[in-house]
C-alpha cells in the first residue's frame, strides 16, 4: 500500500527554504509511529534536509536524478522506479515529501494522512497539491489540538482513495 503522510496548512502550504513550517510535537510522533518499521520514499531535498540524515528504524528511499549515494538510503532515479521495487512488500510505503514527489504521488497513492494545520502559511514556498473530493474521502478526523510552543490549531485527518 502507497500512503502520503504529509502537514499542510489551510492554503497547502508544506515548507520554506527545504525545512518545515511548525515543528508540531504531535504530528512528529504520530509520523514516528505510523512510519517506524516501514518505508518511507521522499526526493532529494526532503533527505538533505534531514538534520542526522536517515531516519532510523526505517527504510529510507530517496528519489533523485543528480545523486545515488545517500547514506544509509536506497536511491532510485524516478517516483515509479521506487514504487515498484516495493510494489509486493509487506510494509507499509509511506511518501514523505517534497513538493514534487507529493505531486506525482497523489495520482498513485491509497491514503494520505494529513496534519492540517489550522492556519495559513505566511510565505511558504512549497505546497501539497489539492485534495479533490471526487477522488478522495475523510474516514477519519481527530479533534482539534492547540500547540503551545508554536501557537497554532491543528487536526489529523485520515483520507482514502474513493
């Protein structure tokens, strides 16, 4: 199964200058949990801009047309590449960013799961790709939660592919 797991803010902004918006405690240990024992595929700059490069725990699978060597990742050249080298595995295929691979990802993914941060962005420079209705259905949405040190309102919400 292809999941996105992804935060956005209420214009679908993801990020500025290859980093995160809101460093939000909750979100960071739900993606922990979700993906911990899985594989997560993201492109080049999302690994860079990993602080201890790759996440532990993890498969980690990096997709880039100018680089092949990432420490303790598997590179591959394409998102379609990636995806069907793990086509028949058991663990869960989490995408994980950035803006690009999101693009391409959304037309072939199962599930997202989305952090949606009750704000707007405010000089973002990456955004995740809109979330048609047609095509895809909340099943799940948690309660609202307040983040102290960043000062903002956020939610998951569990889509699935109709």
């Amino acid at each position: 199964m292809v999941s996105i797991i992804v935060a956005y803010t209420t214009d679908m902004a993801i990020g500025r200058d290859n980093g995160l918006l809101f460093h939000l405690s909750g979100d960071l240990k739900r993606f922990k949990a979700l993906t911990t024992g899985n594989v997560i595929v993201m492109g080049r700059k999302t690994f860079e801009s990993l602080p201890k490069g790759a996440l532990p725990d993890r498969e980690n699978v990096v997709v880039s047309t100018t680089r092949d060597d990432f420490p303790r990742a598997v590179a591959f050249k394409s998102l379609d590449e990636a995806l069907a080298r793990y086509a028949d595995d058991a663990r869960e295929v989490f995408v994980i960013g950035g803006g690009s691979i999101y693009r391409q990802a959304i037309g072939m993914a199962d599930r997202i799961y989305a952090t949606e941060i009750l704000c707007e962005s405010g000089g973002a420079d990456t955004f995740f790709p809109h979330i048609d209705s047609d095509v895809w259905v909340a099943e799940e949405a948690g309660e609202v939660v307040h983040d102290e040190r960043c000062g903002v309102d956020y939610r998951f919400v569990n889509y699935r592919r109709r």
